[in-house]
C-alpha cells in the first residue's frame, strides 16, 4: 500500500489546540470567542476531508514526530477506519459547538470560556487518536482526553459533579494505566514493535492462554468502550452539561474507547490469530451480556439522560460484538455503527438538553404532552430513536442488518438473538417516551391551566435537526464510510 508523507494529520489534531490561548484570551468578549471555535472547527474539517481522496485510492497518509525505540514511535498514519472516526469527529464537533452556545447561554452558565477551551483540547486528542500509527500514539491520546475531559464532567463544581468526576478519572485512569499499560509493555517485549497491522503483530509468538489473557486486558482496560462491570463512570457523568454528554456519548469519549479495542484487535491481534484460537466468540459473550442488561437497566430509568446512558452503554458493545463475529458483514456492520450511533445518539442528548432549556424537565415522566408544544425536538427525537433502535429509514437500520448478515455468515444465529432481543428493549425505553410527547397530556392540560412551553432557542433546535437529517441521510448513501471501512480493513 503506498504511504505519502505530509504533515496535514498534525495541523488536524493541533488546529483546536492552537485556538485554546485566544478563547482564553476572549473571555470577556463571548461572540469572538465562539467565532474563533468555528474557525478552529471548520479549518480541522477541511483538514481531515482533503484527505479523504487520497484514503478512497487505497494509500495511506502517515507522519513520524519521533521515535523512542525501534517500533515505538509517536507517529501518525490515516487509514480508512481513522478518516471514518475522524470525518465523524470533526464534523460534530462543529454542530455540537453551536448547540452548546444556545445551552451554556441559555442557562446563563458559569466558566464558559474554561468549557470550550478543555471541548477544544478534548477533540484535538480525539483526532489524535483517530490518527494514531501505532498502540504507543494510541494510548497517549487516549490519556489526554481522559484529562481533558475530567473537567468537563465536573464542570458545576458542586459535591455531586465532584464525586462523578472523581469516579470518572477513577475508572477511566485507572484500568487503563492497571491494564492496557503493562499489556502493551508486553506486547512490545514479545514483538518489538506496536505498530498496527492488519495481519497482527503476534505471528506464532502467543499461546491461547496468553492471547485471551491478554485480549481481556485490552477489553476491560479501555474502560471508555462501557463494557461491564467498568461502565459505572458513564452514567455518573451525566451529572456535566449536555453538550458534555453530547461529547462523551457520541462523539469523542465513547468513541475512542471502542475505537481503541477495534484497533487492537484487528491491528495488534489480528482477524486471523482470534479466529484461530476461536477468541471472538469469547469477546462477543461478554459484549452480549453488557448489551442485555444494560439495554433492561435503561427500561426502568425515569431520567431521560440516564436512560440515554444505559442505552449508550448498550450500544457501544455492538460495535465490539461485530467486530468480534470476525466476519466481513460483521466487521463492516460494527465499524460503520460508530457512525450511525454517533449521530443518533447525539440527537436524543441534544433533545434531552433543548428539552430542559425550554422547560426545565429532566424525567421522563414529566414528558406528557411537550411533543406538541416542541414538534421540532420531538420528531428529532424520533428519528434518533429509530436509528438507536435499528428501524428504517434512519441510519441504524443499516448497521445493524449487516450486524445481523454478520451472525449468520460466521454461523453464530444464537448471537443473533442477542441482537434482536436488544432492538426490541431499545424500542420498548423510546418509543413510549415518543407516544407520551406526542399523545399524552401535559400537567398543565391537566390542570386546565395556560400551556406556555415552546421551542428552545434556534443554537438548540437547529444542530438537533440538523444531525436528525443526517442520521436518515446515512441510510440511503452510507457508500464513502463502507468504502472507507473496506480500504481500512481490507474486506
């Protein structure tokens, strides 16, 4: 595969990064400070879509700042699976920005410019992350955006925030130094190098004991992907901002946790050497469990943001799972659910959000009636569901008919159960919650009293319609992330 050397993945992941001093330095001039997020925004997308023509030709981009021992360097290499994470990333990251103008002003929040500035930071490790050559790279990104992002989970500095954030550098931090660190310590040891690979980096230098020890180690290390028991963090952090969690349920945090695993195991592992040693169907249990019952938790969930994470956590391990069936329609239905869940599932949070600025309600319960005051945001809402839940015409649809394609084409249909037990919970926690807006009546119906609510702001509803339109536009033309899914893979 040929390899061109250019420095526009660096300008990627630095251009946000760059930006930081001057919305420090514009704290006391809002409408500038926000200006120069979208400059930084745009310019980064521009970045990572004028490589896109060269990753579609089947080369590859690639950059080296330094290197500390043979095989170990501080590199950075795009591919199809970064530009698909990348493309993701950066483009909702633009659209989340706007949203959280309309959010952080419209509840006259404290520490703006301290929000967007750690928001910049977190997305330029996310792209680094994205970009990433090599396990090394990979893991240094992937512990700057846990630091990057601690501030913004306990952004209200109260006892509450304090404790999540705690529980969040706790379980993020924690499994990550405990587990993936010494995994990849011995991966180099046995092969110096942690190079990805699309063929492994293991040869015949691992037992089946070793291999499924060390798989685990990456599994539960990379604690970002929610697999249980290390999936407490998530729903903890939703005590932040919605445009936080918005970030770390869509876009960045998430993300990068399944990202990372994907990355090891068919980078460092490789399709080949799990399917010899039959490792899949040990990953893709343990990702079945985690989707379960994370999937019945969310049923009894009454506020909404919470009922948004359990089903998050749900749906992160059916990324996992398609890649562990190891199998080319399973492997292309989990990679391209990244994509399709990243724009569902930020919809319902950015629902979530315009829903309380313009009402002050959090709980589900509380919900009666407001779909035919806020018809925007509830039909939004709608179709988010639809693709979380796998219905057509959204995006989902596509992800998980190929999740299914993928059960059968490795001869695993008892998985396929698993997948379609869990699209009938995802639609048993949204749907009603799209019934009772639409059909049921408000407390203030009830009561016969005046029905003041309407529309949230304009920054609120406009991102909310706009990834909305998206999500259904993946359905009919998914072709360039396939594409990039195949190239990236080689399927």
């Amino acid at each position: 595969m040929e390899t061109i050397i250019s420095i526009k993945p660096l300008l990627a992941v630095l251009v946000s990064l760059f930006v930081i001093p001057v919305l420090v330095s514009s704290s006391s001039k809002p409408n500038v400070r926000e200006s120069w997020i979208f400059i930084a925004g745009i310019i980064k997308l521009i970045l990572v879509l004028s490589m896109l023509p060269v990753i579609l030709e089947g080369k590859q981009i690639a950059l080296t700042l330094f290197e500390f021992a043979p095989g170990a360097a501080i590199a950075f290499r795009v591919d199809g699976l970064g530009m698909l994470f990348a493309i993701v990333a950066s483009s909702l990251y633009i659209v989340t920005s706007i949203y959280s103008i309309g959010y952080m002003r419209g509840l006259d929040e404290h520490g703006q410019t301290r929000f967007v500035s750690f928001f910049a930071l977190a997305i330029s490790a996310t792209i680094g992350a994205a970009f990433s050559a090599n396990l090394l790279t990979l893991y240094l990104f992937y512990e700057i955006l846990s630091l990057a992002t601690y501030p913004l989970v306990a952004h209200h500095q109260d006892e509450t925030s304090r404790i999540s954030g705690r529980r969040y550098l706790t379980f993020i931090l924690g499994t990550s130094i405990a587990l993936v660190l010494p995994a990849m310590i011995y991966c180099y040891h046995v092969t110096g190098t942690l190079e990805f690979s699309t063929a492994g980096i293991f040869a015949d230098q691992l037992s089946k004991p070793a291999a499924t020890v060390l798989l685990l180690m990456f599994v539960f290390g990379f604690a970002k992907a929610g697999i249980m028991p290390f999936h407490s963090w998530l729903p903890a952090a939703m005590v932040a901002p919605t445009p936080v969690s918005a970030l770390l349920h869509a876009v960045a945090v998430v993300k990068v946790g399944v990202f990372s695993i994907v990355r090891v195991m068919t980078g460092i592992f490789g399709v080949d050497l799990l399917a010899n040693f039959n490792l899949g169907v040990v990953v893709m249990t343990i990702a079945s469990f985690t989707i379960l019952v994370a999937s019945c938790i969310a049923l009894s969930q009454d506020e909404l943001k919470r009922r948004l994470a359990y089903s998050t956590i749900s749906q992160l391990s059916y990324i996992i799972f398609g890649v562990a069936l190891l199998s080319p329609q399973g492997l292309l239905g989990g990679v391209i659910h990244i994509v399709m869940h990243a724009f569902g599932k930020i919809t319902l949070f950015f629902c979530a959000g315009a829903i309380y600025v313009a009402t002050g309600k959090k709980y589900i319960s509380q919900m009666s009636g407001l779909g035919k005051k806020m018809p925007f945001t509830f039909a939004a809402f709608f179709i988010g569901a639809m693709g979380v839940i796998g219905l057509p015409p959204a995006g989902g649809f596509y992800s998980k008919w190929n999740l299914i394609l993928g059960t059968l084409e490795a001869q695993q249909t008892i998985f396929m159960v698993v997948l379609l037990v869990s699209s009938f919970l995802n639609a048993f926690y949204f749907l009603p919650i799209v019934y009772k807006g639409f059909f049921g009546k408000s407390e203030e119906e009830e009561d016969g009293g005046p029905v003041k609510i309407q529309e949230a702001n304009l920054c609120l509803v406009i991102p909310l319609m706009i990834t909305a339109v998206i999500s259904i536009v993946l359905f009919f033309y998914p072709t360039v992330f396939v594409n990039l899914i195949k190239t990236g893979l080689g399927i």
